[in-house]
C-alpha cells in the first residue's frame, strides 16, 4: 500500500469509530508504521469526524515531526511504545468507547468471563490501572502489558488495540465495546453469571493456538 492509501484508509477508519460512538470529539488516536522510520499519527485536538488525509503527521520512532502541519496526538508516547514493545504488528488504535470505560469502573465487572468470542479474540483481558492520559506512566505500563495480548482496556479512559492493519485493530475495539454493552445490559438484570473456568482455560488454550498459528503464517 502507498503511503496515501494509508492516509485515506486511516481517515476511513477513524469516522468509522465516530459513527460507531467510539469516540467523541478529539478523542482517541491512530498510528500506523509505515516503515522502520515513519509512522504515520492522527493530530492533536482535530475531532475525528472532520480529518482529511492531510491533517495526519509523520513522525520518527522518537516522536520528532517529518512530515505535516500542526501537532501530533498528545498520546503518541503510548503509541510509540506500543509499536516498540510489538514489532510484528503495524497499526495501534486509541479509542474511548462508553461502555468499556464504564465497565473499567467497576472492578468486579470482568470483561473476559462474559462471551467466549472475547476469549478467543483477545485471550485473557488486562485491565491497566488508570494512569494520566499521555503520561509516560500510561506509555510504561502498556509497554509491559500488550505484549500479552491484542487489546487492553485503559482504566477511566478506553480501549488500545493492535493488528497488522486497521481493520485487525479496528475489529478487536468492536469485539470488545459489544461485550462491555452485554455485560452492562445484563448486570442491569441482575449479577450475571460467568463463563466456568475451566471453559475459560480451554478458550484460552484455542486463542493461543490460533496466535501461534498466525505468528507462525507470518514468519
Ligand atoms: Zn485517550
């Protein structure tokens, strides 16, 4: 793909996650390695309805501006950790989907003893406790956790997922904000009941394989 395919499957992706009400406003950022030494970002304080493919940045492993006007996302230290900590991925996405955040707020609500497809897709969720947003404190944490699965939930704040393109990324933010929704809905019922643990382990033991499988495919 051509760096302005990038560009526009980026701006396509991220009024997708507009729509969906997975973010609002500015919120949430994209990041996509386009090679070693350019990672393309979403800007700082554009609300994600109203970007162009212009409006995006380049920068450097380090964070230093290549290419675009104005200032790339404030979260970008978590993005370039995240990129460090997995080089077999190339796309991280940020968003902040309310019933994911909701759920982060109630502790004894666990996301990945709900649906089994969230077993299966993402393994065994890691919540990471809340730390300021854009903070290196954010980017250290998750340079430790997401080498454990594709997705993380930010405690107060929202979703980070990987994938080797935006879509990988985009369809984990979706599993996992439609499993928060269920789990919302049915704690509105009553205390719901969860998946046994031994069906969790087995689920889990298939996410691992599936993971493997796939390495294994790419290498
Ligand atoms: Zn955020």
């Amino acid at each position: 793909m051509t760096e302005v395919q990038h560009r526009e499957e980026v701006i396509h992706f991220c009024r997708l996650l507009h729509q969906r009400g997975y973010l609002a406003s500015a919120d949430g950022n994209v990041s996509v390695r386009l090679c070693q030494k350019r990672i393309l970002v979403t800007p700082s304080g554009v609300p994600k309805a109203f970007l162009g493919p212009d409006d995006l940045l380049v920068v450097d492993r380090e964070g230093k501006v290549l290419q675009g006007r104005g200032t790339p996302t404030g979260e970008l230290p978590m993005h370039l950790a995240v990129l460090r900590a997995r080089p077999d991925v190339k796309v991280v996405i940020h968003a902040h989907p309310p019933s994911t955040i909701a759920v982060s707020l109630h502790r004894r609500l666990v996301l990945d003893r709900v649906l089994p497809e969230v077993i299966l897709d993402l393994g065994r969720m890691v919540v990471v406790p809340y730390a300021r947003p854009g903070s290196e404190a954010l980017a250290r944490a998750l340079e430790q956790q997401i080498s454990r699965g594709d997705g993380v939930i930010l405690e107060r704040h929202g979703t980070l997922t990987v994938g080797r393109d935006l879509l990988e990324a985009y369809a984990l933010t979706e599993r996992l904000e439609h499993a928060a929704h269920v789990l919302w809905m049915a704690n509105a019922l009553g205390r719901p009941s969860q998946l046994s643990e031994g069906e969790a382990r087995v689920l889990e033991d298939l996410h691992e394989q599936n993971r493997r499988r796939r390495t294994a495919c790419v290498e």
